[in-house]
C-alpha cells in the first residue's frame, strides 16, 4: 500500500511539472508574439532567448522523473500510458519554447536589416492569437483529460495554415515592390512558418490527449478521420 501511495504522489508530482512547463512555454509564445510588429524590441527578444535554460532544464527534470518511476515502478496499462504521454508532450512542450526563441531572433534580424521604407505589410496577431488557443485548448484538453477538445484542435489548425498562405502572398508580392528589403521581408514569411509549427505542435499535444484517454494512436489519421 505505501509503495503504490507513493507511486501516485510522485505521478501526482511529474502532472504538476509537465503544467509548469506548459505555463512556461506559452508564456514565452505569447511574449514572443507582441513584438512581432513592433520597434526597439530588442531588449524583450533578448530576455526571451536568455530564459530558454528554464525551460530545457524543466523538460530534462521532468524526463528523468518519468524515467525514474517507470524504472523503479514498472507501471502497466493506463500508468504507464500517463508515463509515455507526459514524455512525448515535455518534448513538444520545450519546442514550443524554442520556436518563441526563433520568432524573438526572426524580429531581431528584421529590425537589424530593415530601411526606412520598410513597413510591416502581415499583420501577424490573429494567427498568433490562433497558435496560442490551439496551445492552450491542447493543455486543457490535458489537464481535464478531454478527448473531445482535443480533436477539435485539429480543425484550428486549417485555420493557421490558411493565414500562413496569406502571409506568403503578402510576401511576395511586396518582395516586388521592396526588393531592398528582401531580408527583412523573408523573415516576415518565416515567422508565419514558426507559427504554423506551434500549430503543429498543438496537434501532436492533442493527438497525445486522445491517446491517454482512449488509448487510440491516430497520428496517421486523416482529420476527416478523427
């Protein structure tokens, strides 16, 4: 009885940590993502890049406690499914961060690079605000252990690949008109392409999600078929 209370207070223990680390990593998007248009944002983008230890050291901490409890443990059926889940979502949690670390530097380069006749032609705040409710639907879909949220995530998820076309296009054809600023403006298209990842991750959270909770593995589904 003491061996398996305590094998749920460590449980207990590594759902807490997974939840910090998701705290961490949309606050850093979310940081990321108010400067996207904005000028002298430097010192924001630095403090960003600076605070990426945290959240690697979180993602080890929380990896090496899985591992110890499934060593020591030798957890089965939906325990051991918690295990694997929380595993894979402490990765695509701690890229989530490293994608806010590329948009913090992607705006850096193009207010480095940027002349003054450069304006900011994508408006980038509805698919940022996109990226961030699929990431936070993704970790209520598992902190409430709601399948159904999280199927829902991947119909968002058209939505941010159709603004990332229309940044694209935006791109293009300014790149006509500014050629002077091509750097500049490449890098514009790439932060719809790191948004766009942070959609991507969103979905692997939720695929996750409905993984622990139904035991189904439909990551080569179809979204018709989910």
């Amino acid at each position: 009885m003491a061996r398996h209370m305590f094998f749920h207070r460590e449980i207990d223990k590594i759902k807490r940590m997974i939840l910090e680390l998701g705290i961490m990593a949309e606050e850093r998007l979310r940081r990321a993502c108010m400067i996207i248009n904005q000028d002298d944002t430097d010192a924001e983008a630095q403090e960003i890049m600076a605070s990426d230890w945290q959240v690697d050291d979180m993602e080890v901490r929380i990896e090496e406690e899985c591992l110890k409890l499934m060593a020591l443990h030798q957890p089965v059926a939906r325990d051991l499914r918690l295990l694997v889940v929380i595993v894979k979502i402490n990765s695509e949690l701690e890229r989530i961060a490293d994608i806010a670390v590329n948009i913090a530097k992607r705006v850096v380069t193009i207010n480095k690079k940027k002349n003054e006749h450069y304006t900011h032609i994508v408006d980038y705040g509805p698919m940022a605000a996109k990226a961030l409710d699929m990431l936070k639907s993704s970790l209520n879909a598992l902190v409430t252990e709601d399948a159904e949220l999280a199927r829902q995530i991947f119909f968002m998820d058209e939505e941010v690949n159709a603004l990332r076309d229309k940044a694209y296009q935006s791109v293009v054809e300014e790149l006509r008109i500014q050629p002077d600023n091509a750097a500049s403006l490449i890098n514009l298209y790439l932060i719809s392409r790191h948004l766009e990842r942070v959609g991507d991750r969103a979905k692997n959270i939720a695929e996750e999600v409905i993984y622990l909770v139904d035991g189904e593995i439909i990551r080569n589904l179809d979204d018709a078929d989910i």
